[in-house]
C-alpha cells in the first residue's frame, strides 16, 4: 500500500526523504551552531562581562545580555532540526543585525575594552560574514527551493 514515504510497489520515494547538506554546508552549520552555542552560554556564564559592550543608551543592560544569550541558545538549537533550521537561520540573522550597535560603541570608545583597535575593525568584516555564512548554510536544498 503506497504512502507519501513509499510507492505502490513499497520502495521509498526519493522525493520524500529529506536531503542531507553535504559535507561543506554540515561544516558550516556546524560553526553557526559552535559560534551561537558558546555565545549563548557565555552570556549566562559571563554575564558582567558582556553587560560592558552593551551601549549607555540600552536601559536594562543586564536583561538585554541574558535575553540575547536565551536567543542564541535557541536559535543554535533550531539549527539541528532540519524542519527549524531555516526559521533559526532567519532568527539568528536578526540577531546577529541586532548586535552591530555593541560593534559601533565598541568602535566609538575602544579604551573601555582592552582589545586592539584593529581587532574591534575585524569584527564588523567578520559579522558580514557570519551572516553569510547563516544564511547560506540554512538554505533549503536547490531542488526544494
């Protein structure tokens, strides 16, 4: 008896099963998900720490820190199901937009944060990037798209 998973002989339908990334698209899920992971968690775990990049003009540093962290951790979670990992994706790409006036007030008052200024200019190149890099490895298949 035929289902959307077989045909009417039994044999499985190519169409129905899900396509697995190969292996350059699974590497790069797999950083997306390591980078959002660890952030995630150091949000939580640094708290203080990261409360420091957030600009004067936010009025609950502390809340916008731990619920960026919450936003992080889900959204590297909605990256291991390939049902969520477009919507994730999406997510994280917002996020990630949502981040870039931290990289500006950093930019604007580097003697706060002990780092290199040439390290606070690399970071906004390497969040063009990280953005790439989430929407390119969340994208369906071309044959599903």
């Amino acid at each position: 008896m035929p289902s959307r998973f077989t045909d009417s002989r039994g044999f499985p339908v190519a169409e129905a099963l899900p396509e697995r990334p190969g292996l350059p698209k699974r590497v790069g899920l797999g950083f997306v998900f390591l980078w959002f992971f660890i952030g995630g968690i150091a949000h939580f775990a640094l708290t203080e720490t990261e409360m420091r990049i957030v600009p004067p003009w936010i009025e609950w540093p502390r809340a916008a820190v731990l619920a960026s962290g919450f936003f992080e951790l889900l959204g590297a979670a909605g990256l291991l199901r390939p049902r969520t990992r477009r919507a994730a994706g999406w997510g994280l790409i917002v996020l990630t937009l949502a981040m870039t006036p931290a990289h500006f007030y950093m930019l604007q008052e580097p003697q706060l944060f002990g780092v290199p200024y040439w390290a606070l200019v690399l970071r906004l190149p390497i969040q063009m990037a990280l953005l790439w890099l989430i929407w390119w490895s969340t994208r369906p298949p071309a044959s599903s798209a």
